[in-house]
C-alpha cells in the first residue's frame, strides 16, 4: 500500500546509493526546515522524504559535524550561536573534550581547599571528577542545581549552595541572593564556564543576571581558571564577565586555533590544551 505524506511538504523519492547532489539536495532542505521550525523528528524526515532511519540519522549527522544544526535523540534542533540550549543537549554536544577538560581541571585542586564551580556542562564534568578525588576534604561554592546533586553524596565535599533565582534551562540561580550569598566567602579557585571568549574583549555570556553573578565570583577567588572546548574559542555574547588579563588560566582543547591560542598567551593567560 502507497504511504501517506504530509500535503504540505512534498514527499522525495528515495536516493540511489551513487547520487551525491540528490543526497546534496535533501540535506539542504533538512538544514532549511529545522532552520524554519526550530526542531525536527527523525519520523518526520522518514515520512517526509521516503527514506529508511538510517539515512535520515546520516544526514543529521553530518549536518551536526558542520555545525548546521544541533543533534539530539530522536532528531535535530536548530543550531544557534546565541540560543539558550536546554542543558540536557548541551551535555550531549562535545563530551569528550569536556572530559578531558575536567580532567585537567581537577589536578589544580588542593587539599582542604575552596573551589567555586559556575554553572554549565563543563563545570558539570569537573564536579563528576572532585567525586572521585582522593581528598579528605574539599569546600565547593556552585549556584548550580544539577552541580549541587552530583556533590552532594560525596563524604569528602562539603557544599555550599548559592541562592536566588532558578533558569530552568541551566539549572543555575542567579540575581541579587546569588550576589549577596558570596558575601565574606572566599575560594582558591574560580572553574568559570563560558559562551564565548575572545582574545580582545575576553570571557562572555549572553545571560546579564549570570554576567553579573560570575564578576562576584571573579571577585572572591584567588585564581581564575576559565574551562571551555575550543569551539567557544572566538565567539562572542552579549555581556562581557571578565577580560583575559583577570583569567589566570584557560584549558580548553587541541582543536583550537594557534592563532587564538597565541593571542589569550599574549594577553598573559596560560593556555592548556588537552
């Protein structure tokens, strides 16, 4: 029996294996639909373009490694610099350099001493290494929900969490209790997660209550350590939380740009790049 399709978008016939520009062709209708609807199926694009899951999951991959669109289960999301991701794909995106980062991330830590860990993935994987630490006691300052529950089990951490109020796609508290919150606290080290950081301006975010928040953190800690993979490396956002000569540190990883590596060393911020 012959499938229904959608009236509104025109059904493609399925592609013979050696035909590049039809291939060409859907992943390019693919990237402008989840452009126009911000989200889309792996069974929408079957139904739509007569093909197996296989090969939607193909094209979505490769229009994932071209940074055309964001891939999640089941389909894709529309890929936009300034969009604020659900953070559940955000962990999804980049794992495995952000593993290395943490892992980088944690060998700076002390004994007995006091870290402050911002909100975001990255900072989330450094939280996950500290549960494994072989310490006997490490402080740890997050406004993070999601940082705060893989914490909170580990005997040799003892948690202190952040007020204010909650941004559901982070899971991080923000504004005025947050600021007020770091009063007469003090850390060792700040792990500062970022959106954006550029050798000329420095480390940015397009959130201005989190802007705000991480300058109060940058305040309280004696070394700054900026994490984030290389992809961040040369974007820019809205609100500026530090310039690169506040930043003691960067790690971030091999894919960066020699070019911008240089420039954050000229500035005087160690670069290490995992």
């Amino acid at each position: 029996m012959k499938k229904n399709h959608n009236t509104e978008t025109k059904a493609v016939t399925k592609e013979t294996p050696d035909s590049d520009m039809l291939v060409e062709e859907r992943r390019r209708r693919i990237r402008e639909l989840v452009g126009e609807r911000g989200r889309i199926t792996v069974a929408e694009l079957v139904a739509m373009f007569d093909i197996s899951q296989v090969t939607v999951r193909s094209d979505l991959n490769a229009l994932a490694e071209i940074g055309a669109v964001v891939r999640t289960r089941g389909g894709a999301l529309a890929q936009r610099a300034d969009e604020d991701l659900p953070i559940g794909v955000k962990q999804t995106l980049r794992r495995a350099e952000k593993v290395r980062i943490a892992e980088a991330a944690v060998r700076l830590i002390g004994e007995g001493q006091t870290i402050v860990l911002d909100s975001g993935t990255t900072t989330a994987e450094i939280a996950k290494q500290i549960r494994g630490l072989k310490l006997q006691s490490v402080n740890v300052i997050t406004n993070a929900l999601n940082i705060a529950v893989l914490l909170a089990g580990a005997p040799h951490v003892t948690l202190i969490m952040l007020g204010g109020v909650l941004r559901p796609s982070s899971y991080s508290l923000g504004g005025p209790q947050a600021e007020a919150a770091l009063q007469g606290l003090h850390a060792d080290i700040l792990f500062l997660g970022f959106d954006g950081l550029d050798p000329e301006i420095g480390v940015m975010t397009p959130h201005l209550l989190e802007a705000r928040l991480n300058s109060r953190m940058l305040e309280i800690a004696r070394s700054v350590v900026a994490v984030g993979d290389s992809s961040k490396l040369g974007r820019r956002s809205l609100s500026v939380i530090a310039r690169i000569e506040q930043v003691d540190r960067i790690i971030t990883d091999a894919g960066a740009a020699p070019e911008t590596v240089e420039a954050l060393r000229a500035r005087g911020a160690q670069v290490t790049l995992v």
